[in-house]
C-alpha cells in the first residue's frame, strides 16, 4: 500500500530543498522525523510537516501504523518562479529570479499489509440559504414580546446605531 502526498508552491528554490531530502531519503518515518528536528536547514521544517501529514493519512484512511512506513520516493521539483529587477549601475536593472518549488512524496509499508480500501468520509447534507432565511422569518414572527421587530425599526431608519453615526456622512 502506498500513501502519496504533496506540498505545492512552496517559496523556497528546489535545490535548496533537494539538500534537505537527499539525507532523509528511504529511511523510516520515524528516523526521517528525528533526523529533520536537528537539520539547521530552513527546508526541514517543510519537509517534516508534509512526512507528518502523510504519515497521519496513512493512518486515519488506511489504518496503517507509522512504525510500518518508510520513504519511497521524495523528490523536489521546479515551481512558479517569480521574476523581479534589481536597479544597477548606469541605468540598468538585473533580473531577479525567486525559485518556487513541489515536493512529492509517496510512503510504502515495510511489512506488507495488503490490499485496503480507503474509508469513506461521509459529508452531511449541504445548508441550503433559502431554508435558513425561512426558518429565521418564522422564528421571528413568533416572538410575542416585539422586541426584535422594534430593534429592526431602529436600525432600518439609522437613527441610533454605530453604522449610522459613522456612515451618515457623504464622502468627498
């Protein structure tokens, strides 16, 4: 079984990130982890929270214990490079590359597991407005004190309020 996951348009240059995931690559979960809490590289941080992500999708879908993964394949590649001038000598500008990368990263289990599906999350019933603003007219039809309707009195003619204190003058 393998679990893929992916970090996009992270702002750091591939190869920079490349440093990070040669030392890490087809090690265990776990020593990948320890390995990257102690690497002085801006990168690591990434890098270990795209393995964690990864590592607790295997987990929650696919019931796979962490102990049982290691890194198959990691890999940086080029991203969306933004492109800015420096100001030079004599008029002249230089141009700026900022480098952008995608890290991909597949997980395998080193004791093979089988087969297993993945589970299905069940979304609940989308909220739909127009029930929402009936049950709200109804609710307040119901109301037998009258105070609603009279805070809505107040706030429709902008006598009192902060908006039309604020907002009761003409910009110009």
């Amino acid at each position: 079984m393998e679990v893929k996951a992916s970090l996009n348009h992270l702002r750091m240059s591939p190869q920079k990130v490349r440093l990070v995931l040669d030392v890490i690559r087809k090690s265990t979960v776990d020593a990948a982890l320890d390995q990257l809490q102690f690497m002085p590289k801006l990168a690591a941080v990434s890098v270990a929270k795209l393995i964690k992500s990864a590592a607790a999708n295997a987990a929650d879908l696919y019931e796979i214990s962490r102990d049982n993964l290691y890194i198959k394949e990691i890999r940086s590649d080029e991203g969306v490079m933004l492109k800015r001038w420096a100001p030079k000598a004599h008029g002249r500008a230089t141009a700026i590359r900022k480098r952008g990368c995608h890290i991909s990263l597949t997980l395998a289990e080193i004791k093979d597991g089988g087969i297993r599906e993945k589970k299905k999350v069940e979304a609940a019933e989308p909220v739909k407005l127009e029930k929402l603003a009936k049950e709200g007219e109804k609710a307040a039809a119901k109301t037998a004190d009258g105070k609603e309707t009279k805070l809505r009195s107040q706030a429709e003619a902008g006598s009192k309020g902060f908006t039309a204190r604020t907002f009761r003058r003409k910009s110009g």
